[in-house]
C-alpha cells in the first residue's frame, strides 16, 4: 500500500503543529492497537512533542513486554489537548471510558484498518485492505521520512504478526510480508514478540484449555462445535479472560467444524461469546442479532444472562441457520 503525499502532507503537517498530543485505542487492546499506539508514541518522543497513551484496560499479559506499555494510561493529566491520534479504531465509543479525554483534543487524526463505522476524525488515514494499522502506520512513518527505532520496530512488528495470525490468516498480503521484512531491519525483534505473545501461557490457562476440549459439545453432524467456561471454571482453575483468547480457534480448527463457539462467564451473570466460521458462513451477522458486531468470519458479542440460557438461546439460532444455509 502507498499513502498518498497528500495525506502524508496534511499528517505530518497536524502533527508539527501540535504541542500537546492524545494517543488512543480500543478497549481489550490486541497487539496491533497497543503496538500501533505505542510505536507512535515512542517517534512522538523522539521528536521531542510531549503525548500520553490511554486505553480502557491495561494490557493482556502476554503484551506486558511492548515498550513503555507500563505508560499507558486511563486518566489523562491535562485539561486539553491540541491533538488526538487514534489508532486502529472504527467509532469512538470503543475508546470506552477514555472518550470524554478525547472530546478535549482540538484535531482528531485516525489511522485504522476496520470497516468504517463511524468514521470519526478530523484526518482519516484508513486503508480497509490493510492488514493491519501497524502496516499503514509504518508506511506513513517512512513516507514521511520518520527514523524508526527498534523499538517502534517491535511495536509495529506486533501488530502485524497478532492481527495475521502469525502470517498464517487472509490478510498475510505481500505487503504484510514485506512491511514485517522491512521492520526487522529496523531491529524489531521477532524472536522476543513469538516468545512472549505466543509462548509464555500460564499454566492456569492450559488447564482450562483442556477443560474446554473434553467438555465441547458437537451437532449438525459435527459442523457445529462450541463450549462453555462458567465462572466457577475461572475460580477452580484459577485463569483469567484474557488467557481463553485462542480457545475458540482451538475448536474451529478441527476438521469437520465449520462454526465454533467460545462462551465465557469471567463474572456471574455477564457472559461473554465469541463466535468463528470458515467459508462463507456470516458470522457476524448473527452476533448483531444478539446486540454483536464484528467480521464475517470472527464476530462476537455480550449478554447479562445466565450461561446456560445464552448457550440454549445462541446455540438453536446457529444451528438453524445452518441447516436452512
Ligand atoms: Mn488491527
């Protein structure tokens, strides 16, 4: 992908006017919004123009290692800022209850990979083919002639690995390959992001895995796959949320499953369900049913019911969509 000069022009063009900048992303930050944000952040010091980071929640454990993740803020220090630089976002109430610090900016500039959904932002650098926001964000970076450390490498270099899955989804474009090249000569370190994103699970977390698989209920002639973690699960095996992200894979990746479900109680009475496809099944579609979003083939959603009855409820839906597809 090539930004245009333009758009380069006018970026760069926001950010030397501004003294004061806000960097955000979205609420349960994955490895391209917090690297993203964080990249940016480190060439915002290195240029000398005073920002802060802030995210809804802190990060997952297995990108505590990102360069000054332990900045990241939820409470901004300042009453306004001249700018804001939102990454990898599609409307603004994903920033969560780091919104109304928004509100305060003068200029919003966007830089993201999703669907528009709002569009927000006075300055949109948005490419939907992308594969990842750290992809547009380092092509801006070289054609604006930024120098990039390693690492703001690293940082980059994360969100292009987490959001192709290790190169392994769709979106592995040429461009991703060749961004990701590019930034390891930048001494980003690939070794480092494989070990602690991909490497380091807790052993509570194995544990539930194991749980998940024996207890995985089947139907539709093995078609459709899913499973639950109540919130006594979470307390006997002592994991958290954010250590069942991948579950869900786990069980699409079966060979006869063409629909999985994950659903989740992390609290009592709060469940929460991620839904994967492969094919042309839309995923997506259903979740907005139930008050979700996403993508065709990854989508998700949210309820404040008991686990059973979402499971009853969300199950009977996926299966006689399926039946009838
Ligand atoms: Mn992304």
């Amino acid at each position: 992908m090539n930004i245009s000069i333009e758009l380069a022009e006018a970026f760069k063009e926001e950010v030397g006017k501004a003294t004061s900048i806000l960097i955000g992303t979205h609420l349960n930050p994955d490895g391209d919004a917090l690297g993203s944000a964080l990249a940016f952040s480190l060439y915002m010091d290195s240029i000398g123009k005073f920002n802060e980071v802030m995210c809804h929640h802190s990060a997952p454990r297995n990108l505590a290692f990102l360069p000054k993740v332990g900045e990241v803020k939820q409470v901004a220090s300042r009453e306004s800022y001249d700018l804001g630089v939102i990454l990898d976002l599609d409307a603004m109430d994903r920033l969560g209850r780091t919104e109304p610090f928004f509100s305060t900016c003068k200029r919003i500039i966007v830089i993201d990979h999703h669907i528009p959904h709002d569009a927000p932002g006075d300055l949109r650098i948005v490419d939907v083919d992308a594969p990842a926001t750290a992809v547009i964000l380092t092509r801006l970076l070289q054609q604006i002639g930024a120098h990039i450390t390693p690492d703001m490498a690293t940082c980059l270099l994360t969100g292009i690995v987490t959001d192709t899955g290790s190169f392994r989804f769709r979106n592995t474009t040429p461009d991703a390959l060749s961004t990701s090249a590019y930034l390891l000569e930048q001494g980003g370190d690939l070794n480092q992001i494989s070990e602690e994103v991909f490497q380091s699970k807790p052993l509570s977390g194995a544990k539930l895995l194991g749980h998940v698989l024996n207890t995985m209920k089947l139907a539709s002639k093995d078609r459709l796959a899913w499973s639950s973690i109540s919130f006594e699960d979470f307390t006997r095996t002592g994991a958290k949320d954010e250590d069942t992200e991948g579950f869900v894979n786990e069980i699409l990746f079966i060979t006869s499953v063409q629909i999985a479900v994950m659903l989740r109680e992390p609290k009592p009475g709060k469940v929460r369900v991620s839904i994967r496809s492969r094919g042309n099944f839309d995923v997506a579609e259903i979740a907005r049913e139930f008050g979700g979003g996403g993508h065709k083939n990854a989508a998700g959603c949210v309820f404040d019911l008991p686990l059973q009855e979402v499971e009853d409820r969300l199950i009977r839906r996926l299966k006689d969509c399926w039946e009838s597809s």
